[in-house]
C-alpha cells in the first residue's frame, strides 16, 4: 500500500506543545514537519535522491497502521533510556491521560536534571483515513488526508520500541475509552513487558 499525503492529527499536534511529556518537536510548527514528511516521502516514491533520509516503512501493530522511520531533522531528544543504577533515582510515577476525555492511567517516566541526547532517529505512527473516520467523534471534521500522524517517537535505535503495555490494553478497551478496538496481542504484550521493565521515558 503506497504511502503518501500525510497530515499531522489533530491529537498529534501535542507533540509541538513544549508542555507536552513525551517526544517534543520544538523547531518546527505542525505544517512544516508535515511537508517535511511528505517530501522525503515524495523523493523515495519517485526513487529519487535527495538531501532527506527515510530508513524504513515497518508494519505496524494492525493492517492500518505503518511505522516511517527517519533520520532525526529536529532538535527533539530521545524519548526512552535504559534504567540504570546511575539513572534510577531520578524514576518517578504518577498518573496521566493523553487528552481530557480519557482516564488517567499509571506512568513511569524519568526526571533527568540533565536533557536528555538527541535522538538520532523519527519513529512517525501513521493510521490509514479509514481508521481515522472509524475514531473521529462526534462534532470533529472529517481528516482530509490518506494517512495520518499519530504518534511522533524520537528514538536512539532505527528499531521499532515496543508500544506500551497500557497502550495495548488501552486499545483493547475500544474506541470510546481512546483505543483502536485491536485485541491484545499475548506474545506482543510480553515482548513489550520485556522492554519497557528495563526501560523508561523521559520528560
């Protein structure tokens, strides 16, 4: 499935809020990195090169949803670090929600009195239009572009990061609870148990 006119959702845009707990975009607006994404895509469907640098399309967690792994062209920092001994003290928990409609789930993150190194890649989560109609609420207008950003991941690692073990079950829950309806995964769920017990994000 080709990929191509890509627009930043609306829930995606709380990446370009300095507030925001995870992945911050700070140097650029919404629109730019949006035309950004969708140049570097337009260079590798037309196989040409250029200055902008995509290392892979990985399948994501469901037939609708695709991972664009980038070269990092921000300044965002990385979004998780292994815990170690020397880190651990600055682990905290509490809960939070992604938007004010949802419930507030337990979190773990690290408060580093340092800032965190540059990613050294983009994870972008795209979800196809048609799983975008399927979550759009009542009141919200209709997403005007084929594939969506939904999540942006600043990574130390071209790999794929595991999604969350509440991310999972959140999904699970269904549409109405801020999910996708997608069942849990058991061996999916273990794998990210795995990662996530020896890592953490930072804020």
């Amino acid at each position: 499935m080709k990929i191509e006119n890509i627009k930043i959702t609306e829930f995606a845009k709380r990446h370009f809020d300095p507030k925001f707990g995870g992945t911050k975009i700070l140097d650029f607006t919404p629109e730019e990195f949006e035309d950004r994404v969708n140049l570097t895509l337009g260079s590798i469907n037309s196989s040409l090169n250029t200055e902008y640098s995509i290392e892979r399309v990985i399948p994501g967690y469901a037939d609708f949803c695709k991972l664009l792994v980038l070269k990092n062209f921000t300044t965002a920092k990385t979004g998780s670090l292994p815990i170690t001994i020397e880190n651990y003290q600055y682990l905290r928990t509490g809960y939070s929600s992604r938007t004010t409609s949802e419930l507030p789930v337990m979190e773990r993150w690290f408060e580093l009195p340092l800032s965190a190194p540059k990613a050294e890649y983009l994870v972008v989560v795209l979800y196809s239009k048609e799983q975008l109609e399927k979550e759009r609420k009542e009141g919200e207008e209709e997403f005007d572009g084929d594939w969506g950003v939904v999540a942006i991941l600043a990574q130390m690692s071209p790999s794929e990061e595991p999604m969350k073990p509440i991310t999972m079950m959140r999904n699970a829950l269904g549409i109405e609870e801020g999910g996708s309806g997608v069942p849990i995964d058991r061996e999916a769920y273990a794998n990210s148990v795995e990662f996530w017990s020896k890592n953490a994000t930072v804020k």
